[in-house]
C-alpha cells in the first residue's frame, strides 16, 4: 500500500531506511523541552533492533520527500486485537503540515483492509500535540477497566522507564469512519 500526500510518498519502510529512523524520533522529541515534560526530550528512542522487528512484521511505514529523505515514520503492532501505534514521529522540518494525520490514515486504511476494529496508541493527556491532536482526528481517551492487558502491560512498561502515569492515557480510534485526513490521501 502506497499513497501520496502533499508531495510526499506514504509507505512501508524498506530495509535500508530503517537506520535514519532513530535521528527523526530523536529530533521529533526535542519539542517536549517545551512541554510539562521535558525530560521526554531525552528519552530512550526505538533502536534498529526494535525497528528490524517491527519491519519484519509489516509495522514500520514512512513518508518520503521527493529526494527519498525520511520525513515521518510510525511503527505499529498488533495489541489486545487492534493496531497499535507504538511511534509517530515528524522531523521537525516537516511539521504542521498534517503529515502525521496522513501516515495514521494510511495507517488506518491499512489496518481496516486487514479487519481490525480499532487503532490504539499512548500518549500524554496534557501535551497539545499528544492526546488533544489525537481527540481531533477521532481517537478517544479509554478508562482503565476498557484496557486489556496488552494495553495494561505497555502502560506498565511506560512506568517502569519513568512516564508519570498521572500524565498518560491510552486512546483507540474505531475504524468504521475513515479519518478526517485519509480523504485527503491518494
């Protein structure tokens, strides 16, 4: 699966850009020193292990400029039955201009063709471009007795590296409705 977003390529990643990923995670996170949480800045970024694995399985996807330079990626999995984003990153010299709504409607065509119900993803509840961008383009924040244990056993994970569990949520988007940016992709 293949689209085209506002001159950039949305696809899966191929073996030999799996490298660059890490620097965009890396740059992407220096935004949160401007955050309620700026030690997120220096937190642990995927390594190229994680991400083999990942490409392994079909998760990993990027958007590419026209010269072939990595602009966004994300990575998913499958968790308790539905698709979760485990990474969304834009280089910062390619933010605001909706592309990581692009890549999760891609995401989310691609998920739907394989019959999940859902996308999930983590996030921080008091970070604008955390939950409250994802709440605009249709995910919600799930109660505790909605998670299953997948979703239980990241959330753990997330505390054992140091994420306030006061800060975070979990979120998941129904994919009956396409999302508000995935009509805008070719």
């Amino acid at each position: 699966m293949e689209a085209l977003y506002r001159g950039y390529t949305l696809r899966r990643a191929r073996p030999e850009e799996l490298a660059a990923l890490p620097d965009v995670e890396q740059l992407a996170g220096q935004q949160f020193l401007h955050s309620p949480h700026p030690f997120a800045a220096q937190m642990p970024v995927q390594s190229l292990e994680q991400l083999n694995e990942y490409q392994r399985h079909g998760g990993a996807w990027v958007a590419v400029t026209k010269d072939g330079d990595i602009a966004a990626f994300a990575v998913c999995k499958e968790v308790d039955g539905a698709l979760f984003i485990a990474e969304l990153s834009v280089h910062p010299a390619h933010a605001r201009q909706r592309l990581g709504g692009a890549v999760l409607g891609l995401l989310g065509q691609w998920a739907r063709g394989r019959g999940y119900p859902a996308l999930l993803l983590t996030t921080f509840r008091d970070v604008q471009w955390n939950a409250p961008y994802y709440q605009r383009l249709g995910f919600r924040i799930l109660r505790n007795e909605e998670l299953g244990p997948g979703l239980r056993a990241i959330r753990a994970h997330e505390t054992e590296l140091g994420l306030p569990p006061e800060s975070r949520v979990c979120m998941k988007r129904a994919l009956d409705a396409p999302l508000a940016t995935e009509s805008g992709t070719r």
